[in-house]
C-alpha cells in the first residue's frame, strides 16, 4: 500500500487534515479507530517510550526508523514522522530518507536545528544558517526513490531568532521545493496566518497545549490556512500523567481499585488490537 500517495490524495483534497500524534502502535490503532485519515510519530513520545529519556537527540536514526515502521504496519492510514535535524550531515539525510521510505510511512519533518538537536518545547535551541537548512532539504528531496513520500521543512527559527526570520525560512524552504512548511512556536492565530500567508506550499501546524488557550479548535486552525495539523505530545503527556498518578495510588493505597473503572475492558482493548483479524488468520493458516 503507498501511504505516500495516500497522503498526497489528502493534501489535494479540500479541508484540514488531522493527524494525531501517537508514539506506539496502542495509539496508531485508537487513532484509526476514531476515524483519523493519518497520524504523526512524535519524536520525543518515541524516546520517552523507547529510552524512557528527554528528547535532546539521545535516540539513533535507526531506533527512530524501527518505531515508524512498528507503527505504520500496524494501521492502514499514513504516517508522517518527526526525522529530527535527519541525524547528521547530508549523506545522512540520504540514509534517513531512504529507511523512513523503506518503513512504510508517508513522509517526514526534517528541522533547522543544530547537532545536537532539543524538543522546541524545552527551549534554548540554536538553528544552522539558512543556507545549510536549505541544503537539508534539498538533500531530503534528491534522496526520495518515491515522488509522493513528503519533505516537510521544519524551522525553530521563531523562537531561536525571531518570527521574521521565521518566515524567510518558510519561504525558502517553499522556493526550495519543500512538500509542506512547519514553522515551530507560533503563539498565536494571528502568528499562524503570517506564515500560510506568505508561502504558497500546504502548512503543518503543531498543536502544543502549554496552555488551553493554545488548545486550537481545528476549525479555527483551518480558518486560518493550516492543511495538517498534528498533536505532537497531547497523547504522551496524558499516558504520562496517568501512568504516574496510578503508581502512587497503588504505592500509597496497596490497591488499583480506583482506576478499576478508567480502565478500558479487555474486550474492548483485544478489540482495538485487531484480535478477530489475528484469530482469523490463525484458523486459516
């Protein structure tokens, strides 16, 4: 199946397209599940649910590539990845294309930060010159073997430099040929339509809810010119908080039996894995 041209389809069809952020393959399939048309690898859900560690580009290109692949086989909807700065220089970049290609997912977002890269949401990141992000790019785009597998250019340059800067990047990375344009930290709609404003490429907007107010509703992101929108930790910081508040109920009460009820029945989780799918396949092998 060609997720690449799946996601190409959506892009060219009219209206948002909403991708959430999942980290596992138990994600992928609620999302799928929920009617979701793609969904997008949150690099640092990844790392924390590979290495159990911040994401400061402590995970490899190849630990990356093998959790997109887990995830993408797992549903039938495409995924698009977070590839981070593409792990090193330009001949990396190559390699990177290639192994997210070979994983089955749609596309991937290659940022302008400098080795060694930190999630936007930590602050304090620095980005290469503009020249050098552009070469990224271009690099990603000469690597493709598939036409259709996305080159999303990504800049950390509004919070790194300032929101102009922001914007000339997008806007050589449009002239550069990239599928889609990313710019990271944008604090408000007014912020977001500067950027679909001023480049002619589809724009994918990151929904970082550091607060509700920057809980967008997809319809005003819509509104504003955004064509794909992802959650990039919405899920990971929920699993976390859950996890974490039922270890200290069983460390302080001795018992589980207040999440009894916010537990989601086994039927129903067999059910979102795909156990009559597997079951059939099992009797007819």
């Amino acid at each position: 199946m060609n997720q690449a041209k799946n996601f190409r389809s959506l892009l060219e069809q009219s209206g948002i397209v909403v991708a959430p952020g999942v980290y596992d393959g138990i994600g992928a399939r609620a999302a799928q599940a929920e009617g979701f048309s793609a969904l997008y690898m949150t690099g640092n859900g990844a790392m924390a649910s590979l290495l159990g560690k911040p994401d400061l580009g402590l995970a490899t290109m190849s630990e990356m590539v093998q959790r997109a692949h887990q995830i993408a086989a797992c549903v039938k909807i495409p995924l698009i990845c977070d590839a981070d700065t593409g792990y090193g220089g330009l001949g990396n970049i190559r390699r990177t294309v290639e192994e997210f290609e070979s994983a089955g997912v749609a596309g991937i977002h290659i940022e302008d930060q400098v080795l060694p890269k930190r999630c936007g949401a930590l602050g304090g990141v620095q980005v290469v010159s503009l020249e050098e992000s552009v070469d990224r790019i271009r690099a990603a785009q000469k690597a493709r073997r598939n036409p259709d597998f996305a080159i999303i250019a990504r800049t950390d340059a509004k919070d790194a430099v300032s929101l102009e800067e922001a914007l000339r990047r997008a806007c050589a990375y449009d002239a550069a040929g990239a599928d889609l344009v990313m710019v990271e930290g944008l604090d408000s709609l007014e912020q977001i339509r500067a950027v679909t404003e001023s480049v002619h490429c589809p724009v994918l907007f990151n929904i970082y809810e550091s607060s509700p107010r920057q809980a967008y509703p997809i319809k005003s992101l819509e509104a504003a010119g955004v064509k794909v929108a992802i959650n990039c930790l919405t899920t990971t910081l929920c699993a976390a908080s859950l996890m974490r508040d039922m270890m200290r109920a069983l460390r302080r009460e001795g018992s589980t039996a207040s999440y009894c009820e916010r537990m989601m029945p086994m039927k129903e989780y067999t059910e979102l894995l795909g156990i009559e799918d597997e079951l059939q396949f099992k009797d007819w092998a």
